[in-house]
C-alpha cells in the first residue's frame, strides 16, 4: 500500500473542475455569476462552437486590482465570504472561491481587468493552473474574461461532450437563467458571430420573460402571489390550455438564484394535476424570497440544488398560492383576463344532483348472458347498454315534467346532440357535453365514495363477464372495497363475473363495462391504496368515469339543460377530469372577424 500523500494543486485543482465544469454552459454560468457579484450593469457573453473553442464574457463591473487578477485563480480565493458565520447570510451566486480555478485548471484563460479607479488595467494569462504572464495593460472598468479550447487537456471530458445542438441549449439555458431574475441588468449574447439576444435592461420581470421567449407566452401567464413570514412567492403560471409537452418554461428562483428542487415542482403540478392532460406540463416562473439562514446553497458544488429548513411548509405554501392562481383564472378559460364578466349561465345551488330523464331505448332482445366482449363501443349495442330499474312509467313521466319547466329556461341551442351554444358576455359559449358529463359524474361519483356506503344502483339485468384467471381472483378477493366504490359484483362460475349493481352516481350514464371492469381490477392492485384518500378517490374516480367516455352517445335538449345548471357548481368545471377543455368562448371581436372574410 502506498503512503497518504497531499496532492499537488493542479491536480486538486482538476478534481475540483471535474464537479464545477462539467460542459461549456458550466463555464457560462460561474462567469455570467462573477459578473453579476461584480455588481455589473450591462453583461455581453460571447461563444463560439458551443463552447468548444470560446466562451467570453466582459462586463462593466467592479473590476480587481492586479493582485487579485493573479489571486483569482488560486483554489478558495474569493472576496464573497471570510468567516464561518457568512455561510449563512450568503447574499452573491459565488462564494466558494472555486469557479476561476477549475476553470484555469481545464482550459486556456486570458483575464483582463480593471477598476475604475485605477489608471490602467492588467492582463493575466493562465494555463493549467499556472500563470503564464501578468501585465499590466490599457483596458475599460470591469472584467473581460476568455475561456479558450475547454478540457484540451483532458481528452476524456471532451468526448463525453454532447452534439453542438445539445451544448449550446444548455449555454442559452444557463444564459436565461441568469438574465430572467436580473432583468435590470443588460445582457447581449453572441454565437459565432451571431446575436442571439440583446436584452436592454428593464424594470420589471414580465417585459425580460418576453424578451427572451416570445410574446405568446408573457401573454398566458397568470400572475402569482403570496407573502407569509417563511416565504415571500412572486412570479406567473402558465394557463392550463398553454401548457407543452415539449420543453416547457419552467423556471425557479429563490433570491435571485436558479435552482432545481423536484418537490417544489410537484408543489405546482400537483395543483394542475385536473385540468392538464397527462403529458403536458406549465410553464412557470417562480421567485421565493426566504431568509439565506433558513437555507443552505452549499450542499451542492453547482449550487443548483438548495436545501430549505421548512421544505414541506414550501411545498403546500406554493401549491396553495398556484391553485390560487390558476383557480382564479381557470373557472372559464375566455373570462381568464377579464375577471368581471361571469358567463350568465343560471348556476345551480351546489346540492343541485346531475339526473338525466331515463333512457327509454329499452331492447327486449337484450340478452344479459351474450359475450360481452364482443359488444363494446359501437354506441348502440344492447350487449353494454345499461338498464335500469327505473325505466318504469311514472318516471318516464316525472321526465316530461321536467322537460317542460327546463324549457322555460336560459335559451341555447343544441348542436347534435353534442354541444351546447349559448350567448355569453364576452360572445358565443361553446360547451361540450360529453366533456362536462365526464366533469359532473366525476364531481358526483368522489362525493359517493366519500360516503361509507355508496349508493348502489342494481342492474335490472345482470351483465356477466368472462374474466382472465387474475382478475377474477383479484376481484372475489376485493368485495368489501368493491363494495365500498358502489359496485356489486359476485361469481359466476369459472373466472366469470355478474354485475348486480354499479355506482347510483353514474346510473344515468353508459358505461362500457368492459374498461369499467378492466380498470377496476388496474386499481385494485395497488394495495396501498385500502385506506380511501383524497388521492386514492380522486384515481378511482377517474378511472371509473374513463369507461364513461369510452362510450358514445348524443344528449336531448333536457339533459343539455340539466348538465348546463350543474357543470357550473363543479370545481374545475372548464376542464373535463382527464384536462380537455369542456368549453370554449368565442370572443365577439373574433366572430365579427370571421364575417369580414369572404
Ligand atoms: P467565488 O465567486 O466563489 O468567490 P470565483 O472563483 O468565481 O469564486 O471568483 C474568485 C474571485 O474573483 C471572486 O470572489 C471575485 O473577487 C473575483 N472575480 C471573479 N470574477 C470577477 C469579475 N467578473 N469581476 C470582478 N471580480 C471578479
Ligand atoms: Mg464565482
């Protein structure tokens, strides 16, 4: 074995590079960072290849004398913090004094600098760690740095480098993190001779979020605000309808500092989690303002990731101040921007139950013993058509009933049996009844299971089914949980089911049973899920009104009235459960648009 040795400081030094520069953008963040230290006001970044072969930065800023342009570059040499206790009142992205040495240590470094105070400026050149010349030049106030042929000297790193496409989205990633939270502060970005951005200071966040994006998104950003005495929250949301399956904007600051934290990511999703198709994801850009002594920056070398000493508060002040937001601006998408305007559309009292009048298509030649397989989404198969026993006289009376005082109600017209158009404030309502059916049963049917016994509503004819092995099992083994989501089943022979009784909250709906069945035996496996949460009920929910959706059908005019006073008292009532829009406003201006055309 050999002796414990010290290891000389340039190796040091490339061992600390390893963790600090991993990729040219690395390079563009710590430098970008001294700059903004410096105090500078106008911030120019020039790259060529993605960084292979250049990337300098120049600013206006406080500038070193020359023996701290030669200091710089020794390991934990910085002016940021000088004792322990600064630690945690740390105010600048640096403080670790390590950024300039390891870049020094993996690439060709020219440093000019100077501060306005003194008459001339220096000019220091570094190699491998080792000061190659230091002398004294003419030069403005502030610092131009330049990183030449990046890890030239460590083959290894420079092959696991990305496609020039891959390293230079990370550098312009780097490059808006930076220039988002220091909006007043001028940034220019040149690549291979190109401008890419020019971002003239400005005084407020929104006008920089345009700058370096595009109009469109500033323009479906909700604003975001909450201030407690942990947590100060600014910044915007996208709109549900904006959200991206691609790269969306996703941005977290805490005091002017980028920083990833999975948690407080799923603090924001989570409050979408409704009315966002799965796979889509918001934009956001988030500022905390927290104390620095109730965090620490220094558990990471790259300092993006943060540790907060009330992360799980964060978590349910954020997510409370996002479903906020978005709950103030999502209820209908087209009054989002113009809060004074309600849709006047009668909204029925919260208590109001969803009751479309009964079917009357009963088939006597139904037979409940057919394979059911056969006959799924056809739309007018008896085999998964859903008979109920209220099909009798007397209520198919009560519904003419209802049909009469429902048609001296708000007029609009139904479209098909499919839509619901009815005139608004802002212009033309568009309602998709099927989406807001699958809205109101799933209000209903988590309200059922949040009863100990949901109502359960008996077939007049039991379904059976044939099951796989498994799922006939599983199923059998469930019944009291079966039981406790409002459906009634029992065997039937080998690996064969009959469903006597399905949810009261969905009994005026067809289901296709089969995917009702399939989902059930989904969920059921999960055996966490025995205690029945918010979440729990929110999945089932979903999943059961899924094989609502799987069917097809068209609405009467009393149904349409009834579904229109209903949708309104559901939470998140313009979205459908799975995220799509159940309704639509075509704004006047744009209808008086469309008639202009020939
Ligand atoms: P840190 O930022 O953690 O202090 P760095 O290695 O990034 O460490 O920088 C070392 C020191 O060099 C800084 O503390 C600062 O004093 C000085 N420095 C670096 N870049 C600049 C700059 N652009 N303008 C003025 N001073 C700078
Ligand atoms: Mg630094």
């Amino acid at each position: 074995m050999s002796m414990i040795q010290l290891l000389p400081g340039n190796i040091a030094n490339l061992i600390a590079a390893g963790e600090v520069v991993q990729r040219p953008s690395s390079v563009v963040k710590e430098l970008i960072e001294n700059s903004l230290d410096a105090g500078a006001t106008q911030i120019t970044l020039v790259v060529n290849d993605s960084g292979r072969t250049l990337i300098q930065v120049i600013d206006n800023g406080s500038g070193m004398t020359p023996e701290e342009a030669e200091l710089c570059f020794q390991r934990h040499a910085t002016s940021k913090i000088s004792k322990a206790e600064d630690l945690y009142n740390i105010r600048t992205y640096g403080f670790r004094g390590e950024a300039l040495a390891s870049v020094a240590a993996c690439a060709d470094v020219i440093l000019r600098t100077r501060k306005e105070e003194d008459d001339t400026g220096t000019e220091v050149h570094i190699a491998e760690s080792k000061v190659i010349s230091s002398v004294p030049v003419n030069a403005h106030p502030g610092t131009n740095i330049a990183v030449r042929n990046l890890f030239y000297n460590i083959p290894a790193r420079r092959k696991f480098l990305k496609s020039d496409n891959v390293e230079y989205r990370q550098i312009v990633s780097e490059f808006t993190r930076a220039a988002i939270p220091n909006y007043n502060v001028g940034f220019k970005f040149i690549h291979n001779s190109k401008e890419v951005f020019l971002l003239s200071p400005v005084n407020n966040v929104k006008i920089r979020i345009s700058q370096i994006g595009n109009k469109e998104i500033s323009k479906d950003l909700v604003d975001l605000q909450t201030d407690t005495t942990l947590v100060k929250i600014t910044g915007y949301v996208g709109t549900p309808q904006n959200a991206r399956k691609n790269q969306p904007n996703q941005y977290l600051f805490v005091n002017g500092r980028y920083f990833r934290s999975p948690l407080l990511h799923k603090a924001v999703l989570n409050a979408y989690s409704r009315v966002i198709t799965e796979g889509y994801q918001p934009a956001y850009f988030i500022f905390l303002k927290i104390d620095p002594c109730n965090m620490d920056v220094n558990i990471h070398p790259t300092k993006t990731e943060i540790k907060f000493e009330n992360d799980s508060i964060i978590f349910e002040i954020l997510n409370a101040a996002v479903k906020e937001a978005i709950g103030g601006n999502s209820f209908v998408p087209s009054i989002d921007f113009d809060r004074e305007g309600v849709p006047e559309i009668p909204v029925a009292p919260k208590d109001f139950k969803y009751v479309s009048p009964p079917k009357i298509n009963f088939n006597p030649l139904f037979n409940p013993f057919k394979d059911l397989d056969n006959g799924t989404d056809d739309g007018g198969s008896p085999s998964n058509y859903y008979l109920q026993k209220n099909f009798e006289g007397g209520r198919a009376e009560s519904s003419l009933l209802f049909m009469e005082s429902a048609a001296e109600d708000t007029p609009f017209l139904l479209l098909r049996g499919k839509y619901i158009l009815t005139s608004v404030k802002s212009g033309l309502m568009i309602i998709d009844i099927k989406r807001a059916v699958e809205r109101i049963l799933y209000t209903d049917y988590i309200e059922a299971l949040s009863e100990s016994k949901p109502a359960i509503q008996e077939n007049l004819f039991p379904q059976t089914l044939d099951m796989d092995h498994g799922s006939f099992t599983l199923l059998m083994n469930e019944k009291p949980r079966l039981l406790r989501m409002g459906f009634d089943i029992r065997p039937f022979g080998d690996d064969c089911i009959v469903i006597y009784g399905l949810p009261a909250a969905l009994k005026n709906e067809k289901l296709d049973i089969k995917e009702c069945m399939d989902s059930l035996v989904m969920d059921l496996q999960e055996p966490e899920n025995k205690d029945f949460d918010k979440e729990y009920k929110e999945k089932i929910a979903l999943s059961i009104v899924k094989s609502v959706r799987y069917s097809s059908r068209e609405y009467t005019k009393a149904e349409a009235q009834t579904i229109l006073g209903r949708l309104f008292s559901c939470p998140d009532c313009a979205f459908s459960p799975f995220g799509l829009p159940c309704m639509k406003i075509i704004a006047m201006e744009d209808i008086a648009a469309l008639l202009q055309k020939n």
